[in-house]
C-alpha cells in the first residue's frame, strides 16, 4: 500500500509540481490551500507524511505545525520563502522535522523526505526506547518526556536527539555526527540546527537534577553527563 503525502501549499503551481513529483515516488498525494483545509485533511487522512507551507491564508504552516504536533509525530518538512535563521528556527521548534528554503532543487527535497521516512520507519522497531534516570524519563515509544512525574510537551526531533544522547551517557557527540546519526546521514541543514535544539531542552531539563545534564564540550560538540 503506497504511503500518503499531505501537501499544504497555497500557490496552486507549487503544489501541482510536488504531487507530480511524489506520486512518481510512490506516495498517494492531497492538496490543500490553505491552513484551515490542511487541518481538516490531515484529521481525514492520517497521512505518512506532510509538506507545509509557512505562508498561508487562514493558518499559517506555523500554526497548522504545532496542531499536527498535538496529536501526531507525523514526519513534517517545512516549505519556506523565507531565508533567516529566525524563521527556520521557528519552525523547528514549532515540531516540524526539517525545513526546505524556496526556490528548492526536487532531488534535494526527495532526499530530505527519504532521509525523514527512513529514519520514522526505524522508529517502529520492536524493541522498548525508554530511558530512565533521575526525575527524567525518555520515552521514544510513545516520544513522552517526563520531568519530575511530569509530561512535558516536546517536538519529536529534540526527544530524539535527546535519547540519542542519553542512550550513551558520558559519550562526546559532534555536531556532525548528531546530525548523521539523528537527522539522517543525507540531512542538508546546517549544524546550527543542533545547537537549536539543544537549547530548547537546556530550557526544560537545567537544575532538574544533580545527576546528569546536558553539556557542551567546547569545540567538539555535546554529551549527557551522568554520574557513573
């Protein structure tokens, strides 16, 4: 069964271009036009994948983003005119999985949806991805974090980052290779997006424990320090 793509876009001739070029890669493509439509149609259609437009009538992709987030962990590529590190960071931390500046190569975009739906493939093996330390657990499974007993909302992309992290506690990550290893090896953002990241979790896990935090280590890249 072909995998559905969701395409919020509101300039027709942009939207047509991406349902040509997705169904040539298999995927059972909507269109919706504005923000408002784009909700409806994802509630409709529970798709494996949605393309978001940031500029929008009704709702902005923004908007439309952190309502997806709500209920779902569905793999979300922002479609953007806009080049500044503020609006990419924006819409990364609005939970979208990763960002494409237009104009934009098709290659390239496919690249990023392939590396996207590689990597929510691999999310679904069987194996239990929860960890536990003091007053935090992570859990991939149902990508619930827990602080002090208490579940505190994160984009899919920091939970990840962050059990990639404290899967291997002590352990020095560059920002290359988080990149590789959580954004997937053909990711083509810059390693800024790390450092985003990472700050938005120092925001809700600095001070929570004395047994482990977050830490940069100066011109290598970042560990979780846990006490041995």
């Amino acid at each position: 069964m072909n995998k559905k793509a969701l395409v919020v876009e509101d300039d027709a001739n942009i939207a047509e271009l991406l349902m040509l070029y997705l169904e040539k890669d298999g995927f059972e493509v909507s269109i919706a036009h504005d923000g408002g439509k784009g909700i409806m149609l994802f509630n409709e259609l529970n798709p494996d994948l949605v393309l978001l437009d940031v500029m929008m009538p009704v709702m902005d992709g923004i908007q439309v983003c952190r309502e997806i987030r709500k209920t779902s962990s569905v793999p979300i590529i922002m479609l953007t005119a806009k080049g500044e590190t503020s609006d990419k960071v924006t819409g990364l931390d609005s939970g979208a999985d990763d960002y494409v500046t237009k104009p934009f190569e098709v290659k390239e975009l496919l690249a990023r949806i392939h590396a996207v739906m590689r990597r929510t493939e691999a999310e679904d093996a069987p194996k239990e991805k929860k960890l536990v330390y003091d007053k935090l657990v992570v859990n991939l499974d149902s990508y619930e974090l827990l602080v002090n007993g208490v579940k505190v909302d994160t984009p899919p992309k920091e939970m990840e980052l962050l059990y990639h992290l404290a899967a291997s506690p002590n352990i020095v990550f560059t920002r290359n290779q988080l990149l590789d290893e959580v954004w997937g090896f053909d990711y083509f953002g810059d390693s800024r997006t790390v450092d985003v990241h990472i700050k938005r979790l120092r925001e809700k896990l600095e001070g929570v424990s004395t047994q482990w935090s977050l830490q940069t280590v100066w011109g290598v890249g970042y560990k979780f320090e846990a006490a041995r």
